[in-house]
C-alpha cells in the first residue's frame, strides 16, 4: 500500500471479534490436544511466514488471539498490515507458553490468512488500473460479521471503501425506482429525507436514466452492467454537464462521480477504468478472494 496514512482498526472491535473466535474454537473443554500433550510448563517459538507473495492485513487480529488467550506471550510483528511481502518471509513472531501458542494458533491464522487474502486480490485489481485515475471499491457483499476489519483489507490492497452499511449513505437502486416511481423523484424524495452529510448516490441500466438522474443532482451515479462504449458515452454526457473541458473534468471534484459496476473482474477491469469512470465495485474483491497462505513454524526452546 502507498502513502504514509494506512486505516487503523478499533482496538474493541478487534478484541470482540478475536473473541468470539476463540469462543468458537476452544468450546466447553478447551483445547483438550494440546491439554493432553504438552506439559504446562513448556514453552515455545515460534514464527509466522508468509508462504507466496501478497499484501498483509490483519496482524493485529493475530496479535490479539495470543494476548487474548495467555497475556504472557509475546507477540512481534516483523512487518506492517498493508507490506508487501514474499515467500518465506516471517510476518510475525510469538514466543510463550506453549500450550497458549497452540491453542491460539488457528484463530490467529485464519484472521491473518483471510484478511491478508483480500487485501492481496483487491491489490491485484489496483495494479491492473493504476495507470487511470479509477478506484476500485468494495460492496456490502461481505462474510457476515467480518464487513469492518473485510473493508479494511480492501484499503490496505489499495482499493477504496463504498458505504458500511444501510445507514451511512444513500444508494438508490432499480428496485427503490420501481417502487417510488422513477429516477428523479426517488432522488428528490432521498434529499428530503437525508442530512446534508448523507451521500446519495441512484443506479441506472441506461444513458437515458442517467440524463434523468443529472438533472436531479445526486452525489453519483452507479451505471450498472453497461459495456465500455456506454461506460465512454457517460463520461462524456456528464463532463458535458458540467460545462467541463477534457482536462478539467478529472480534476473538479465536486462534479457527480460516476462508479461503473457489473461484470467485473481481473480480465475486464483495465477496460472500465480507461473510459474515465470514476470507481469501479465489485464483490469479487471481498466475497472471491482466496486465502493468503501463511503458517505458524513452531520450534521449543
């Protein structure tokens, strides 16, 4: 990830989440394998290492599943969620009571591998339209349950966010439409209702819905499933809108954005971002992502 400011998770929401992961794993009795195999008094090191090449999100997840369970281990993480990393390259370092160490391994793992995984794929996605001013950006399609530290691995891939949730903007789509009775009333009736700091933001499927949608002013128009020629025609209707130059057009930002969706993937998304969309969703980045693989190498000391 570029830039000296990376997202930061909440320290509660970490420990809830590791929490209940830990609730899930240990049950009733615990962790009764490594309670009938190692000894209480024996200790461990132990290393976390990437094994292919990715971007790494979620060492604080990690981090807490060992603190969670036994305070006296220590955790060192040897690089930072959003890096870059390699094969064979550790990520982090624990070193404590073994029995601790083994037990918290899974949970540590699964968050790191997870997350680790989409911030990986959403880089993918980012290098493949670096060269355009286009933003890839994430959906509300999401594992239940993991939206806030998920979206945060998007970021740390290189991606952008779009709203968390039903509460924090504003997207009309075809079925709001269909049921409020056209594009500009439903955006009418959406500025009413909101505060000013709520975007709103309406799908349209066709060219002639977004002239509709233009002229009642939402904050951006999602143009769904259109293929790159109509992607083009968009821009160049809404750059006309606004009384803009070819050159200026990119550099106004208080212009309606345009976000392009539908149909995308690693082979199709270099194509939307050069017609001059302005972001690019997707659910692949979150709900496609395979896991990064990364292992825990014990060695007792």
């Amino acid at each position: 990830m570029t830039g000296s400011l990376r997202p930061e998770l909440s320290p509660l929401m970490v420990d809830d989440l590791v929490r209940a992961a830990l609730i899930e794993d240990l049950g009733r009795a615990g962790d009764i394998t490594t309670y009938a195999t190692i000894g209480p008094e024996k200790r461990a090191l132990a290393a976390m290492n990437s094994r292919e090449h990715g971007v790494v999100a979620g060492l604080p997840l990690a981090r807490a599943a060992f603190r969670l369970l036994d305070p006296a281990l220590r955790f060192e993480a040897l690089v930072a969620d959003g890096d870059r990393v390699v094969p064979g390259q550790p990520l982090a370092r624990v070193e404590g009571p073994a029995r601790a160490v083994l037990s918290a391994e899974r949970v540590a793992l699964n968050f790191l591998m997870h997350l680790s995984g989409v911030a990986s794929y959403t880089a993918r996605f980012a290098d493949e339209i670096a060269h355009t001013s286009a933003r890839v950006t994430c959906t509300r399609k999401t594992l239940p349950g993991l939206r806030s530290v998920e979206k945060y691995a998007v970021r740390l891939g290189g991606g952008s966010n779009h709203r968390y949730g039903l509460d924090d903007a504003i997207l009309i789509k075809d079925n709001h439409i269909a049921v409020s009775g056209g594009v500009a009333s439903a955006i009418l009736a959406a500025r009413a209702y909101a505060g000013h700091l709520v975007k709103v933001e309406v799908e349209v499927d066709g060219l002639e819905q977004m002239r509709e949608a233009l002229a009642a002013r939402p904050d951006a128009i999602l143009l769904d499933n259109m293929t790159p020629d109509m992607l083009r025609e968009a821009v160049e209707i809404n750059r006309k809108h606004h009384g803009l130059s070819v050159e200026a057009y990119a550099e106004i930002p208080a212009r309606i954005a345009l976000e392009a969706s539908g149909n995308v993937n690693l082979q199709t998304i270099k194509a939307i971002a050069e017609t001059g969309v302005d972001y690019i969703s997707t659910s692949k980045i979150t709900m496609a992502a395979p896991t990064l693989d990364i292992g825990l190498d014990i060695e007792l000391e």
